[in-house]
C-alpha cells in the first residue's frame, strides 16, 4: 500500500520511501568555523579581526599580513591596505621594529649571519632599505665572534675525528648559518687548534 503509514519504508536517507535531507538546511560545511568572522560584515571591520588576532601570535611584517590576509584569508587588496595603513599610523605594524626585533631573535637563537638573516627578511617581505638599515647595524667584529663560539662549541662534539673531517664538518656547519667563506675558515681554524690535545681530532679518518 502507498502511503505515509506505520509500513512505510525505512531506507537510507534520500532512498525513495524515506526522507532525505532537507535541501534547504545547513549542512555541515555551510556552518561558519568556529572564530570566523561574520560573512555579513563590514569588509574593513573583517580584515581589522583578522588582522588583530594574527598579532596577537607575534610580531608581523607588513609584507607578511598583506600575504595573510590576501592570499590565504581571500580579503581584498584595497581593504587590507587602507587597514593596515591605520594599523602602521598607530605603531601596530612597523616594519623597522619587526626586522631589528627579527635580527637580534635569530642571531641569539641561532647564531645566524648578516648574510643569512637578510635572506629571511626578504622572505618576509622586507624591504631592502630596512634590511640595508639592520645589517648596518652588525658589528663585523662581533659577527666573527659569534663564527668562532658556534664553532668552537660545535668542535667539541668532534673528537676523535680526522682534522680534515671535522674541518669540513664545521665549515659546513657555519655556512648553512650565513658565514663567509673567510669568516668560517678563520673561525674553524681557531676553534679546532683551541682543542685541548687530549680532544684534538686525531689523524683518524672520520666517517
């Protein structure tokens, strides 16, 4: 018998005999992700929520909000400039401040080079006169320091090894971080003849 009755069949839903979803309901993809902002919103005001919430995490380089926030967040290019104009007018962007604070942050944490961290600047979306401005900054005497301590400190790790080896090993180590060719070879040749003889790498070729 056809009918709405207690027989009815029960399939799968969208199988004739039983109700399927309601083609007007929100499904699980239409929900708004949690912390989204309202798609009915003020444009200016959505990029503004975004762009707050991204600083709340660090320090942002323009370059790097613009690429945020159009790219990856869909927000378009006029918007996003005329918010992140106000935010530079009021001291929340400033990209001096991002690449010194970036500078001294990895040549502490890492021991990186001049050299090395303006390549991470510019992938950032630094401009090359702010990043003329920080290296300006280094001191070459004390960036030749930082060579000889990473090397020295890592020349410990290597005793036992063939001088050739570990010589290579350092200067391998201090070029992955930025350092000349001249400053490495200065560093690691001061660093291993330091080696008290008892850990001096011995004529043994290494690994």
């Amino acid at each position: 018998m056809v009918g709405g009755g207690p027989g009815r069949s029960r399939g799968r839903p969208g199988e004739a005999g039983s109700p399927g979803p309601d083609p007007a309901a929100p499904g699980p993809g239409d929900a708004p992700a949690p912390g989204s902002p309202d798609p009915d919103a003020d444009p200016a005001e959505v990029v503004r929520e975004l762009a707050l919430r991204r600083l709340e995490q660090r320090d942002y380089s323009r370059g790097e909000l613009v690429d945020h926030l159009v790219r990856r967040r869909g927000c378009e290019r006029g918007v996003v400039d005329a918010v992140l104009d106000r935010f530079e007018a009021v001291g929340l962007v400033d990209d001096a401040r991002f690449a010194a604070l970036w500078a001294e942050s990895r040549r502490r944490s890492r021991g990186l080079s001049g050299g090395a961290i303006a390549r991470e600047l510019r992938a950032r979306h630094v401009s090359e006169e702010i990043i003329a401005g920080v290296l300006a900054s280094f001191d070459p005497d004390g960036e030749a320091a930082t060579a000889q301590e990473l090397a020295r400190s890592r020349a410990r790790t290597m005793r036992g090894l063939d001088r050739r080896v570990a010589y290579r090993r350092l200067a391998g180590f201090l070029a992955r971080r930025g350092y000349g060719p001249s400053v490495a070879a200065d560093a690691v040749a001061r660093a291993l003849d330091e080696l008290p003889e008892d850990s001096e790498p011995s004529g043994r070729p290494g690994p």
